[in-house]
C-alpha cells in the first residue's frame, strides 16, 4: 500500500540529534524538517525546531500548537528511543513505549504514514537476564518489542525498520556518537581486550548509517506504508574471526600493536571473569566492560538475520565487501577521533 507524498512534503523526524535522526536529517534536504527536540537542539538549512517532550500529552505542546503541526504534517519519522543497557527501566519504557503511542497518536490525527526506528535485535528473547550486571540489553529490547506490537496492532498506516548495530558513514566513517561496537574494536585497535565471549564463526551484524538513512527516506518519498524492513547484513555480515582479522589488518596499517584476543565460550564471562575480575572493578570501569559484555551477548547466535531492506524503492542491496568496508572506515574515523594515531595515517 502507498499514499500520496507531496514533492516537499513536510516530515516530523523525532531523535533528530541521534545517530540515525542526523542521518535521516541529511537524506530529506528536499523535504521541510519539523525536529521535535527534547534537549539538543539541530541545525539544518531545512530544518524547523520545536522543543517538546514524548513522554508528555500533545508533546508538552499547547493544544492549538499541537493541531496546527498535525495539519502540517505529511509523514513521520519516529527515531527517538533509549538505547542504553544501563539506563532506569522505567525511563525506557516512558519513552520507548509511552512516547512511541504518543507519536503514534499523532500520526493518526495528521493523517500522516508514520516510519518507526525499531532495532534487529528484537528476535533475541534469549538472553540471560543478570541481574548483577550494570547493563541490562534485555530491558531495552523488551521496550521495543511493546512498542512494536502497540503499532502492529493498532492499524495505523505504519512502516517498522529494524536496523542491525548502527555504524558511521559507509565511506567517511563519521558518526555522531560512538556506538557500543566501536567500544570493542576500538578496544582491539588498543591492545586490550584479551578476549571475545563469541564463538568465532558468530556474525557480528552491522549496517552503515547511510544506509539506514537512505532506506527511511526512500520510503518517505514513496509514501510506502505496511512494511516490515530489516536493515541488516543478515548472511553477508561477517564472522567474528573475520571482523577481528579487520581490526587487526588496520590497526597494523595504522602503526599499532594490537593483539589478537582469545575467543572463549560466553558462559566463562559468569563462571569465572565477573566473580574473580569485575566485581573488584570501580562502578565506572565495570559498566565499561559490562557494556561491551552486553554487547557481545547480542551476537551470540548462528542465526542470520532476515535481510529485506533492498525491497525499499530504489535500494540496493551492500555486497559483503562494501559492509567489510564500511567496519574499516568506521574504525579509522575512531582511530582520528580518539588520537591513536595521527590524522595524516588515518588518512592514508
């Protein structure tokens, strides 16, 4: 199903500061911008702000204020969410459940296709539920599978995209904030993490930020409504042995030492690493490694993802050398960003 999308339709793009918001924002330069902003404002030549809360009736907004941006309104992008392991569960659910029913709300009184930002990592039901730990992945991800079914039920014209881990531009690199898997290749690129809770042959699943962008916004423009799009390698991600081969091939390049780390089964990390090692750690340096530890546990499946992106209009489809390419891009932006290594060899 699809409806009529004007030539500059006017798009309400919630989470514009985030990884995926700025790279939506980019790829709608031909579409007027309403940025619905809790903290950070965002600059954009076609960008309107207003400041407003998800969690609050009509976004915190006056009424009036509220019916007039629906009237404006052609599509929406839903892209806010707490995406951290370690946040408050209750602050996840307001925004990520709560807020996704308000945005949902107003899609439906502006009469507008709403695009919803899920994540991939809703399949893993499986995951171990440490109440020990600092970050709780299973917390954040329980969110978004009620988010997702409150919209699924609910009948409204509605796209759901679920993109894999998110990671810089495909061919710059560059990322607004650094996500959890740059934590752990960076962590390689240094020289410490001596090993991977992973069995090597695991797919370590990733997709460039562009082209979650440019997946969104050729839906927007189709006005294509209906569809599940799973923004993913699926079978063309690479293997853990391989994406640690990436690592350490740049790292070299770059004039580093970094070492190989050893793949252990993941049950060690409970068994034996957290009771002996991390429980000693201070509050900080433990939910570093907590944080990774979730991270790792996330891709502790065989299973590939399903991978249905390329059916958007337009798309084509990253061969696994492109997103072998967009790793190493994404890792070399780090490299500069955080001085490992000087500017002139990241660029070489």
């Amino acid at each position: 199903m699809s409806v009529t999308v004007k030539p500059r339709a006017t798009v309400l793009l919630t989470g514009a500061s985030g990884v995926v918001g700025r790279a939506v924002l980019e790829r709608l330069a031909d579409h007027t911008v309403v940025c619905l902003t809790h903290r950070n404002p965002v600059a954009a030549p076609q960008a309107v702000g207003v400041a407003g809360d998800l969690t609050r009736p009509y976004f915190g907004l006056e009424r009036a204020a509220y019916e007039e941006l629906a009237d404006r309104v052609d599509a929406v992008v839903h892209c806010a969410a707490v995406t951290g392991f370690g946040v408050d569960a209750r602050l996840t659910e307001d925004l990520n459940v709560r807020g996704t029913e308000g945005v949902l709300a107003f899609a439906r009184r502006a009469g507008a296709v709403l695009h919803h930002v899920s994540t991939a990592f809703v399949t893993r039901r499986d995951l171990a539920r440490d109440g020990s730990s600092t970050a709780r992945p299973e917390v954040y991800l329980d969110s978004k599978r009620r988010a997702e079914q409150a919209l699924l039920d609910s009948g409204a014209a509605v796209n759901v995209i679920r993109p894999s881990v998110v990671i810089g531009d495909s061919v710059t690199g560059r990322i607004s904030q650094f996500q959890g898997l740059h934590a752990i290749a960076g962590a390689l690129l240094k020289g410490v993490l001596p090993m991977l809770p992973l069995d090597p042959g695991n797919r370590i699943d990733f997709v460039p930020q562009d082209l979650v962008a440019g997946v969104i916004a050729a839906l927007v423009r189709a006005g294509t409504t209906g569809g599940e799009y799973w923004v993913t390698g699926g079978a063309d991600a690479p293997t853990a042995r391989r994406v640690v081969e990436l690592g350490l091939e740049l790292g070299r390049s770059l004039g580093l030492e970094p070492e190989r780390p050893r793949f252990v089964e993941p049950d060690m990390v409970d068994r034996l690493i957290r009771p002996v090692f991390l429980d000693a750690l201070p509050r900080s340096g433990r939910r570093r490694v907590d944080d990774m530890l979730a991270m790792t546990a996330l891709f502790d499946t065989a299973e590939p993802f399903a991978s249905t992106y390329h059916h958007a209009p337009g798309v084509e489809r990253l061969s696994a050398e492109r997103l072998e390419d967009a790793f190493t891009a994404s890792m070399r932006h780090y490299a500069q960003e955080k001085g490992l290594v000087r500017p002139s060899e990241v660029a070489a």
